[in-house]
C-alpha cells in the first residue's frame, strides 16, 4: 500500500497503516509529535503503537533538535540474522538440547557474563576500535560512571522482555540464526538520565507532552546527549556481534559433522537517530520501533516468537525517509495479555517452537503482535522480501 496522510499540526502524518485501526492514544502523541517547532516530516509504520513520550513505529525528521524519549530507552535495539550452510536435514527431531546450549552461552534476563567476553576469542571477528571504543566510557555522564564493571560483562548478553534468540528455517530449507537485543543496562540508564535533562530546559516548558522534551543544536546538552547516544549506540551492535558470534559457536560445537559455514550477518538498529539529508536540509532523524530501508538496504522485520520474521532489502522510499517497519507491533498491553491469555494458549500458538511455554512469557504470546503478514502487505513499497523465516528454536529473556 502507499501511504495515507492524515492532517497533522506542523507537518502532514503519514502513515502506512489504515488510520483508523490506530489507538486513540497513539494518535493523539502523533499529533503532539506533529507539532513540535523543529519538526520536519514524520511517517508511520504498520507496527505502530503506542509507547512512551513518541509512538512506537514512527520516524520523526527534526532540523536542529532530537527527542530523546522519541529514541526509547533500550538505545540501539536492534536485530541481527545469518544464514548458515546447515538445512533442516541437519537438524536433530528434538531442539531441546541445542536451545539449552544456547541459553548457557549466552545470558538472558538481567545476567551477565562472569567475565567481560573478548572480541579476539573469535575467529575471523575484527577486533580494530574496541580498545578505543572502551575508552570513551570515561566521556559519559556522570551517572552512569560507576557502571562500567557491568556494562564490560553485560557485552554480549540477551536481556529481557521481547528480546530473543531463534534459530529459524526459510522457505527453502535453509537454517539461519537470528537475535533481537540493544545496549543493554547502560542503555537505559543513558537515555533516563538524558531524558530527565532535557525535561528541565527552559525551551521544553511549555510542550503539550513533557516527554517530548527535545535537545537544541550548538548546545552543551545536545553535545553531551550527542556523545553517550552514538556511544550506546555502537554499544547495541557490539552487544549483538559477540552474541552472534557465541551463537555461532555453539552451532559449529554441536554439528561438527557438517562443518557449518555463515554468511555474512545483517545487523540494523531500530531505536536510534541517524544524520540524514533530505531536500537539502540536513536533519536529525529518529527511528523508534523502525529500520533504515534505504535503496539496497538488507533488513529485518520480526514477528512474534511463533509466527516467523522475513529478510527485507530497502526499496528507499524518502517519503518514509527510507525506512520500514521493526517487525510485527503489539496489539495489546502486556498486562491485557497476561490478563487474557494462559499457558495452554500459549502452547497452542508456539507448537512445533521449541521454546519456553510458562507464565513468565505469556506476554509474548503471538496473539498479543499483530499479523506480521499483514504488516509487511502494507509496506511493499518500503521494502522487497528476501526470505521468510520461521523459527524452530526461540530463546526468550
């Protein structure tokens, strides 16, 4: 589908979704989001949702300014997926064993690492900027100064909530690996602080919404945010890089007989902002809950944990500023899922998907997402599908 555009206040929203299947909520903070004095475009995903301070699955275009709630506080998540030689042949009848080894190489859930895991453990891994990149930790705020010890032993671990690792089949038979993860702790506690700066700018007083609290240019406090959020956001793809790496360390350990080999890994935020240039203006771009899908660009768009994910390539679209959504979107609240739906649902909608089946994920069952089908019918002028993935194995936080 193409877009609609519905009326905004500053700028016109445009959206790739029907209008009128969007929560009330979740409209009236894209209204808030359209009438902010720097903003300069805003498109919206078929994923979209509500979410705090800006919708989910929109992209918000700013000269001048960037809202660090419209980030998110997970900064960088993202994904990352490889297909490997192996075919489902290759396969064992029962997973339960391999997503066990999965879960002890890589921690879920609030764990870490016992120690900070090194990049040069793995072969063929490039190890040039990581002394450096480790040494900027000195150049972020205060607040988070005293976290270094966990942010090193967290590198390369899952966390919790909607984060996963999968091991996926496509259509042909091929086995690929995926993940789902971002900057972890250190993270979330960058853009909480962050946030609560800008909330306290005297050019943020008088906003409809006080999360929508931006930070200015040629300011000190852009500059400060600017430093920690490029900084988590490497973090984010670090993070993903050695847990791809310990993923696939596992699959060569337990198929050694069929000598697995990988392609190279397609790895892309979808809470970050981007320097980008559009009608020649350059502008601060911010996708929360939504992928870069510039012309060629390799994407991918999850849905839930028992209905498969596809590989996308961009189609660059600059009416969506060349992007596509981040996978499937919630239809409901997690609470209204626990509320709504048992383990036996849970079962039912996961069978054949070695997997947890308990209380703790009821809130990740597939009925709680939308149609990930549906989603990606919406936005064939976003992206082309490359491959359709369903999951055999997924490891939840």
């Amino acid at each position: 589908m193409s877009y609609t555009e519905v009326p905004g206040v500053r700028v016109p929203i445009r959206m790739w979704t029907d209008p009128t299947t969007v929560e009330d909520v979740a409209m009236q903070q894209l209204r808030n989001v359209s009438s902010l004095p720097w903003i300069k475009g805003l498109a919206v995903m078929p994923d979209v949702h509500y979410g705090k301070g800006a919708t989910v699955g929109s992209v918000i275009a700013m000269h001048g300014a960037v809202c660090p709630a419209a980030v998110g506080v997970d900064i960088g998540c993202g994904m990352s997926a490889v297909k490997t030689s192996l075919t489902a042949n290759d396969l064992p009848g029962d997973l339960s064993r391999l997503r066990s080894k999965v879960e002890q190489a890589i921690p879920v859930g609030r764990g870490m690492h016992d120690d900070p895991v090194a990049p040069d453990r793995f072969h063929g891994m490039a190890t040039s900027g990581w002394d450096s990149f480790w040494d900027r930790f000195d150049g972020l705020a205060e607040a988070v100064k005293f976290r270094a010890d966990r942010a090193t032993k967290q590198m390369g671990t899952l966390g919790g909530g909607n984060h996963f690792v999968e091991v996926c089949l496509d259509e042909s038979g091929a086995v690929w690996l995926m993940l789902h993860s971002g900057s972890r702790n250190i993270g979330k506690e960058l853009a909480e602080f962050h946030i609560g700066q800008a909330q306290k700018l005297p050019h943020n007083q008088g906003l409809v919404d006080r999360d929508l609290a931006v930070f200015v240019s040629d300011t000190p406090q852009m500059a400060a945010y600017r430093n920690d959020l490029f900084w988590a956001q490497e973090y984010a793809k670090k993070n993903r890089a050695i847990m791809m790496a310990l993923l696939q360390d596992v699959i060569r350990k337990e198929f050694k007989k069929a000598r697995p080999t990988f392609d190279e890994v397609i790895s892309c935020h979808h809470n970050y902002v981007s320097e980008e240039r559009y009608d020649g203006m350059d502008l601060l771009v911010t996708r929360k809950g939504a992928i870069r899908a510039g012309s060629g660009d390799h994407g991918i768009i999850p849905g839930s944990m028992g209905t498969g994910s596809y590989i996308v390539r961009g189609l660059g679209n600059s009416a969506a500023f060349n992007s596509a959504s981040h996978g499937a979107g919630r239809r409901m609240s997690r609470n209204a899922a626990k509320r709504r739906f048992t383990t036996r649902d849970l079962e039912d909608q996961t069978r054949g998907v070695e997997c947890r089946k308990d209380s703790g994920v009821v809130d990740e069952i597939p009925a709680a997402y939308k149609p990930i089908d549906q989603v990606i019918d919406q936005q064939r002028d976003l992206v082309e599908v490359v491959a359709k993935l369903k999951q055999v194995v997924c490891v939840k936080g």
